[in-house]
C-alpha cells in the first residue's frame, strides 16, 4: 500500500477545521466544565485527526481502514457532545454537527474508495 499523506487528504483537513471550531465553543463554556464535558470534547475532537494521520502511516489497508473507524466513532462522540452542550449551555453548535455530519459521509466514503 501507499501511504496517504495525511495532510493531503481532505478529511484531516476538514477534521482539523472541527477541533478549531470546537475549541471557540468550548472555550465560552462555564469554568466548572473544565474536568467534564469541555475535557470530553476537545479529546474527541483531536481523535478523529489524530486517527486518520496515525491510519495513514500504517502498511496496510486494513490498518489504515481499522483507525478510520476509530476516527469516524470518535466523531460520532463528538457529535452527541455537541447537541449536549447546545442543551445544556445553549452552545451554538449546529454548524459545527453540519460539519460533523459531512465529516462522517466523507471518512465512510473514503474507507470504501480504499477497501475497494
């Protein structure tokens, strides 16, 4: 397999606008969030680039497709802690599950352009 360089590929990219976004949203979130939900998003959102450089660098595709998954889950994570803080902070967050959710099509599509 040929590596993919990661900073290349268009869902790094679009993964690294995300952790962008929600570091502006979770950094108006209230201080005593700093161990919980504001600790839980920035995790989740560093994953899923994290994710797809680390998958781009293994031999094979198999591999790469394993931290692909990770990577989509982690967004999916990041997603329902989105709508939590939108419930609970009254967070302006639907652009940024709009971004998730286009983020989550293109790493599926992505994975089956690589399997096939």
């Amino acid at each position: 397999m040929a590596k993919h360089n990661f900073r290349k590929l268009e869902i790094w990219i679009i993964s690294m606008d995300v952790v962008k976004d929600v570091y502006a949203v979770i950094s108006d979130f209230p201080v005593d969030e700093r161990y919980g939900l504001k600790s839980q998003m920035s995790r989740c959102a560093i994953s899923v680039p994290s994710n797809i450089a680390e998958g781009s660098s293994r031999s094979s595709i198999k591999e790469f497709s394993h931290f692909l998954d990770i990577a989509l889950g982690s967004s999916f994570e990041l997603e329902t802690q989105l709508i939590i803080a939108h419930d609970l902070f009254q967070a302006e967050t639907h652009t940024i599950i709009e971004k998730c959710q286009n983020l989550q099509r293109m790493i599926i599509g992505f994975k089956q352009k690589i399997n096939n």
